[in-house]
C-alpha cells in the first residue's frame, strides 16, 4: 500500500514538472512573443510652398518645417487617420535702427518674418504592400496668417522683444499624395522616406508681405494688408519613423 502512494505521488511530481513550464508559457507568453506590425507612425519633412493664383501676383515661394501623426486602423496601414501641422515663411526682411531717438549710438536689428502656420486632420489611405508604397489623403483645419517683428543686439543669440504686427486665420482644407520608400522594414519602428505634394484651398485671408510696414519717422507704424485668394502647393521631404 505504501509503494502505491508513493508511486502515485512520484508520477504526480514527474506530470507537475513536465506541465509547469508550457504553463508559465501559457501565462506569460505576451512577455515573449514579437508585439504586432507598428500602427502609430510619426514623421517630420521639409517643405517648400509654390502660391498659386492670385496668392503667386503678390508672393514668392517660401519654405518651412512640418510634422505629421499617422494612426493606421489595420495592420497593413491601408487606412488611416492623419493630423499634420507646419510653418512656413514666405518673406522675412530686417532693419538695422537706433535703439531709440535718445540712444542713437545704440543700434538694433529689427527682423520681420511672414509666416503661414497650417493644421489638418484627415483620413489617409495607402497601398497595403510592395517596395514602394503610394498614399492618398485629405484633411479639414486651417491656416494661420502672421506677421512677427523682433529685436536682437548684434551679440545677442536671441531677441529680447519681438511682437505680432497682424494676423488672420482662415477654414482650409487639404489633399494630397506621396510616396513611402522604406529605409528600414521591420515590426518594430520602421523607417520610411516620405516625398509628396499637398494642394491647399485657404480661401480668402488678410496678411502682409515685405515692404507691408510702413513707419512715418516718429514711431507710428501703418500697415498695407492685401486681400486675396491664399491657395498653395507645398511638396516635402521627410523621414516617417513607426512607433
């Protein structure tokens, strides 16, 4: 009777030993197994802005920095949400002046920058495989129109004042396309080379461009906005990186 019990208890240790590790397999596989293809992707570009239209009589192209998030609704990231935003600025001047009337010998440059902020939200669709991989996209949001003095020293590395001189904002929406050439594949956080265009329809806006600032010599300042159309082309140049 005592070898049974001990036999029995002998295999019941053996099956213990044999089950425990697919066991802790079983519970604790999430540690160890390779996580899913990234579905966030975040990326920056350069960008250089061609005005079209109306906008092109009374600006030159300009240029800026972007960024863009990407949320990719399934595993191949052939459709998704997008947000991007940027900056551009499409005419900058500056002004050596006396600090003011009673400190002639001190003197100041007054840098003024013509800038575009653009911000949109849109759906994104994609070609779910292949060595390079085309996208389409669109987006709602709007632009932002500013003009923005500041004053440094020349051994100053940056302004001690600066101010916004004029602004407006408009409704605009976005589309576009481009290309992700991948740099490096993989699960985990992929690179992609992104070269695209994006139209953008601003519509009607107030802004100023260089020569807009007028001083009359006694410390008032007019302003010459014009009012037009405000549609542009931007294309880019980035790096996407998946989170």
């Amino acid at each position: 009777m005592r070898q049974t019990f001990t036999g029995r208890l002998v295999a019941a240790v053996l099956v213990g030993a044999l089950l425990a590790p697919s066991t802790v397999r079983a519970q604790y596989r999430g540690f160890d197994e390779p996580r899913g293809p990234s579905r966030a992707f975040a990326g920056i570009h350069l960008m250089v802005a061609q005005p079209l239209g109306e906008f092109d009589e009374y600006i030159d192209w300009g240029g800026g920095i972007g960024g863009e998030f990407l949320y990719a609704f399934d595993n191949q990231g052939a459709f998704g949400l997008r947000a991007h935003l940027g900056i551009m600025i499409y005419g900058h001047e500056t002004k050596r002046v006396p600090l003011s009337e009673t400190l002639g010998r001190i003197r100041v440059d007054v840098s003024t920058s013509n800038n575009i902020f653009v911000f949109g939200v849109g759906p994104q669709v994609m070609l779910p495989s292949g060595a390079v991989r085309p996208y389409l996209n669109g987006t709602v949001g709007l632009s932002y129109f500013f003009t923005r003095s500041s004053v440094e020293g020349s051994a100053d590395l940056e302004p001690f004042a600066s101010s916004t001189n004029f602004d407006d904002a408009t409704f605009a929406w976005a589309a576009g396309g481009g290309l992700y050439i991948p740099v490096r594949k993989g699960r985990k956080n992929p690179v992609s080379l992104d070269i695209g265009a994006q139209y953008h329809a601003n519509g009607e806006a107030r802004y100023l461009r260089e020569g807009s600032i007028q001083e009359d010599g006694t410390g008032d300042i007019f302003f010459d906005p014009i009012r037009s159309q405000t549609n542009l082309i931007t294309y880019r140049l980035g790096i996407t990186v998946g989170l």
